[in-house]
C-alpha cells in the first residue's frame, strides 16, 4: 500500500515548534556528525526527508524522535540552518499528541490560551476548594495529601496506560512485530534502565554534564514524590523522613535553576528554541521543589497556621503539575523515551515481517 503524504504537514509540525526544517538540502551533514548514527539508523536525517515528504504514518511508526536526547550537534553544524535537532523536538510533541486519546496534549502544545485557561480553572479549583474548608490547615493538608495519591493513580490509570498502548501498537504492532510474550518480560530490563539512568544521553558527546544533572533529578523527583505521598512527609515527625525531604527538594531547585538559566542565557543549542512547555516544565518543577520545602519548613518552625497561602500556593502548583503538565506536557517525553528504548530493544529482536 502506498505511503499516504500529507502536504500540509510541514505546517502541522510548526504549531509544535519545528523552525525551518524545509530548508534542508539533503546534504548528510547532521548524521555524519551524530554520535548516535549508524550504517543502520540514519540520525536525524530520516526523519527530516520524512517530516519533509509529509509522510505522517511512517513518521508514527518511528521511535526515532524519542531515541535523540538533543544534544544539539546536529543544528551547530547544519550548513542550512534547517535546525534538525528542534525538528526532533517538534516530532516528540507531536508524537505525544498522537498518543493521547484525549486530544488535550495537542491542543495544548498548539494553542496557548488553551493551557493557560486550564491553568487558571486548576487555580479556581484550589480556591474554592480552601474555600469550601473554611481554609482551616488541618484540612488542607489532610485532601491534599490525599490528593497527590488519588491524582497519581487517576492520571496512571486513565491517561498513561491508554496512551502508552497506543504507542505500542503505533509503533510496535502495526508495523507488523509479531512478539513472543517472554520478550517482552526479558526486555523489561530495557525499559528500566532507561527510565532511571537515561543512559543513552551519555552517548552524546559533551553531554555528560547535562545527563548527570537529569539522573540526579530523575531520582530527586521520584524520591520527593514517594516521601511526599506515601511517607506523608508535611505530616511525619520522623527526623530521617524530613531531612529526606528537604535534601529532595533542594536538589530539585538547584538543578532545575540552572535549567532555567539556560533557557534564559540562550547559549546551549538545546535552549535556543524552548517553546511554552519547556518553560512550564522547568519552572513548575523549581516551584513544586521550593514550594515543598518551605512548606516543610513553615511547619517546622510552627508559623504555617499563620502562613496559609504558602500551603495554598504549593497545592496549586502541585495541581495544575499533576493534572496538566504531567498528563499533557513535556513531563510525558521522560515516560514515552523510556518505553521507545524497551520497544526498540524488542523489534531489534523480532524486526517487523
């Protein structure tokens, strides 16, 4: 059957952010120079021809864009200035949009009043839930907390595995991979691996720095979220648990400070180009970072009965990062990336027929 071409792609993938990508002449340049190409995966070049020719399907299929951690060589040494490595970029967006049954991911990568008005009606929420307790602390802490587990389980539930079975079949099994079952548990390796150490990145060259910054944050958020959640740490009076606490959240705040410097300084070719959900992303993990450990802190020091819009001010950024950014938004890329390696490993082994 044959490819079926969508001309009017290449404006599609500039509402994702993709700048001057049909500039390309096809002249090799950013696969010779990725660290990631080779005799058998054209990087990124494949996918640039394919977002050219509109081919949308092939494009689906691909977990290309999800194995380029955008280390930004392909864009430094681009003769064109077609900026492959921000192409991939778009990709990934629009790939998450692809995925998500819920149409709200492409609507918010696309449209930012969209997000914004979302925002705003999760801050409503908060409010007139405050309200609704008589913005007594006792209370808010008590829903929030249960909350934070009820958001967790809801989004995991309704949102992720549907989506991440779309990916699968987009990428797995409409490309005709017949898999035996047991692969699928003897890759699980794979998918592991990636999701904690992104190993892959390390592979990009002067990417160390960057890639270490991210493990150290991968586990600070994965640590805060687990004391926060299930050792309950703004209620807890245990002295390990809350120096646990704060640990998490500050590394949280300083690593992603500097995330936010270089989006703003614009001197690493990966923050040249960031769009509203890099920008959200960032400064709504440094606000659930700051924001936790003064909380904490507040409490620590016995002055949040008197302090209750710090509580309320966390509570919001928690929800509007739980219900929007992380279901929606560029939080999405670190789980569909770990899933694209494990399903890579699995069609190396079994290629489709």
């Amino acid at each position: 059957m044959a490819s079926r071409i969508n001309p009017k792609f290449s404006e599609e993938l500039k509402k994702y952010g993709s700048v001057n990508f049909n500039a390309c002449y096809n002249c090799g340049t950013c696969t010779a120079v990725c660290s990631l190409s080779t005799t058998d995966d054209s990087f990124p070049r494949e996918m640039v021809r394919l977002s050219a020719l509109g081919l949308e399907n092939e494009i689906k299929e691909s977990l290309k864009p999800w194995e380029c951690y955008y280390c930004g060589e392909c864009t430094t040494h681009c003769p064109q200035t077609a900026n492959p490595g921000e192409l991939m970029m778009s990709l990934r967006r629009w790939l998450t949009a692809q995925y998500d049954w819920t149409g709200l991911s492409g609507l918010f990568y696309k449209y930012l009043p969209a997000f914004l008005t979302a925002m705003a009606l999760v801050l409503a929420g908060v409010l007139l839930f405050a309200n609704s307790v008589n913005g007594e602390l006792e209370k808010m802490l008590h829903f929030g907390h249960l909350f934070e587990r009820t958001a967790i389980a809801t989004v995991f539930v309704v949102i992720f595995i549907p989506n991440l079975l779309r990916m699968w079949y987009f990428t797995v099994v409409k490309p005709g991979g017949k898999v035996p079952l047991k692969t699928y548990f003897t890759a699980l390796g794979e998918l592991f691996v990636h999701m904690f150490t992104q190993k892959r990145a390390k592979e990009c060259d002067d990417n160390h720095f960057r890639w270490l910054e991210h493990l150290i944050l991968v586990f600070a958020y994965l640590l805060l979220l687990f004391t926060t959640v299930f050792l309950n740490w703004f209620s807890t009076g245990n002295l390990f648990v809350i120096i646990l606490g704060y640990l998490e959240s500050a590394f949280i705040f300083i690593i992603t400070v500097d995330f936010v410097k270089d989006r703003i300084q614009k001197k690493k070719t990966l923050s040249k180009n960031s769009g509203p959900s890099d920008w959200f992303f960032v400064i709504w993990l440094l606000l659930m970072g700051l924001t936790a450990f003064l909380v904490r802190l507040f409490i620590d020091l016995n002055i949040l009965e008197g302090n209750k819009w710090l509580y309320l001010f966390h509570i919001t950024v928690l929800a509007q990062w739980a219900l929007l950014i992380v279901p929606f938004g560029k939080w999405t890329h670190f789980l569909y990336r770990s899933f694209a390696m494990y399903f890579v490993k699995i069609k190396s082994v079994y290629p489709a027929q």
